[in-house]
C-alpha cells in the first residue's frame, strides 16, 4: 500500500525542532508492510496545507498526517483535510479534551 506521511508545522520548515515523528512513523510502517513513498511537510497555512492534501490523496492509497495543535479550537489540519476530499467539517465535542 502506498502511503504518504504529511507533517504540518511551520516550526518544522524553520529548522526550529526535528522531525522526529515522520521518522518514527515511517519506521514503523515500513516495518509493518506499508510503502512509505512519499514525506510531505507544509507549514500552518491552510490554503498551502489543503494543497498538500489533495496533491497526496492523488498519488497515495494512505495518508497520514502528523502535527498540529491536536483537538484544539486552533487546529486547521482537519478543516483543511476535509476541505481537500470536499466533506463537511463536523466537530465532535467529545474529542476536544481538556
């Protein structure tokens, strides 16, 4: 299965920290059958984040993302997610946390 891990952050296009999550996520899905073929980090800018996404969706059968701010009101990375596959954004207040 081809997969494609995309990391948002822009704290990651800036040198800022590592980007220790897409290589522990492609470890661990090369390791479990899946073909990593495609790493894609785009920074917190929605329109450029949506992009990414569809760009993804065409040439991967998986895809995962990783970063954000988690289920936070300031999250954009499932408003552009769902934007990108053209279905509603529906929260589910359960998954806000704390």
């Amino acid at each position: 299965m081809i997969t494609e891990i995309i990391t948002t952050g822009s704290e990651l296009l800036l040198g800022e920290i590592a980007n220790e999550n897409a290589q522990w996520l492609a470890a661990f899905l090369n390791e479990h059958g899946y073909t990593v073929a495609y790493m894609t980090v785009v920074g917190d800018n929605p329109l450029r984040m949506e992009e990414a996404f569809r760009h993804a969706l065409t040439r991967a059968d998986l895809v995962i993302t990783s970063g954000g701010l988690g289920s936070t009101l300031g999250d954009i990375t499932k408003k552009a997610g769902a934007r990108a596959m053209n279905l509603p954004f529906v929260r589910i207040e359960e998954e806000r946390g704390g």
